[in-house]
C-alpha cells in the first residue's frame, strides 16, 4: 500500500469512473474500510494514518489542513459513490451497500452529535475525536450533510 493513501487516491471512485465489475473497486471498497488508512467512526480522513505526512503542519504556522481531518466535501462524494455502486450490477454490490450504511451513519451521527453540543456546523472534523474544527458556522459544503440525511445524491 502506498503511504501517501487518501482521498486524491479515492478520484476515480469518487467520482463513479470505475465499472461496476472492476477487481480495482473491489480493492477500492476493502482500503475505504481500513482503520489504518481512512476509516474512522466520523467519516473518512483526508490521509492515511501511516502516511510521512500525516496530521503534519502545512508550513510553521498552518495547521494540518488536509493531512488527517475529515472533510465533508470528499466524504458526501464517497457516500455518493458507494450508493451509486450499491445500485449497479456488480461483485461488490453488497459491499457498497454495507459500506455506505455505514459511512453514512457515520458521518450523519458525528455532525449532528456536534451541532447539538455546539449548536455549528464545522469546516472539518478531528478524525480521532469526531470533534469540530477549523471555520463555524460553516454551512457551505458541511451542508451536505443535509443532502446525505435525505439520501439525495
């Protein structure tokens, strides 16, 4: 496994270009829920745990911004994407209709257990306390967390 894992590894999955029967989604579906790469009880993480890089500074003075935290954007896009593949005749069908389950708890569950505590919806979240962070309110593409609620894609 590459140690540089997430999401730019995920593009062409994310954005359904892969067939349904492509022994690469099923690689794909199988990384997504590996607690050592992306997967977290929040959502997935913008980078693997085991990358040189992780939840490293940008620069001195910049925060770890897309090195470790999850971010809604990607994550709506995955959500999307295994919903998709959960639909689609294919050998991973099941696995993209579990793993979409429960991404989509997931996700749902933390943003709505840190609006009730906060009463914000947030830029990013910590991936591993599922925590708030960055710009609030920020009800720019969190606010997918809406469209994911509703299952609209």
């Amino acid at each position: 496994m590459d140690t540089t894992f997430g999401y730019v590894s995920l593009f062409p999955f994310l954005l359904t270009l892969m067939p349904s029967n492509s022994p690469k989604l099923g690689d794909v579906l199988n990384d997504l829920k590996k607690p050592e790469l992306l997967w977290t009880s929040y959502g997935l993480r913008s980078l693997a745990k085991n990358a040189p890089i992780y939840m490293k500074k940008n620069t001195q003075d910049d925060a770890p911004y897309w090195r470790g935290p999850i971010w809604i954007n990607i994550n709506y896009l995955a959500v999307r994407a295994l919903h998709h593949y959960s639909k689609v005749d294919g050998p991973y069908q099941e696995l993209a209709e579990k793993t979409y389950g429960e991404l989509r708890a997931n996700l749902v569950n933390n943003i709505l257990k840190q609006y009730k505590a906060t009463g914000f919806i947030y830029e990013q979240y910590n991936d591993k306390t599922g925590e708030g962070k960055g710009c609030k309110p920020f009800t720019g593409w969190s606010a997918l967390v809406v469209l994911m609620m509703g299952e609209i894609y």
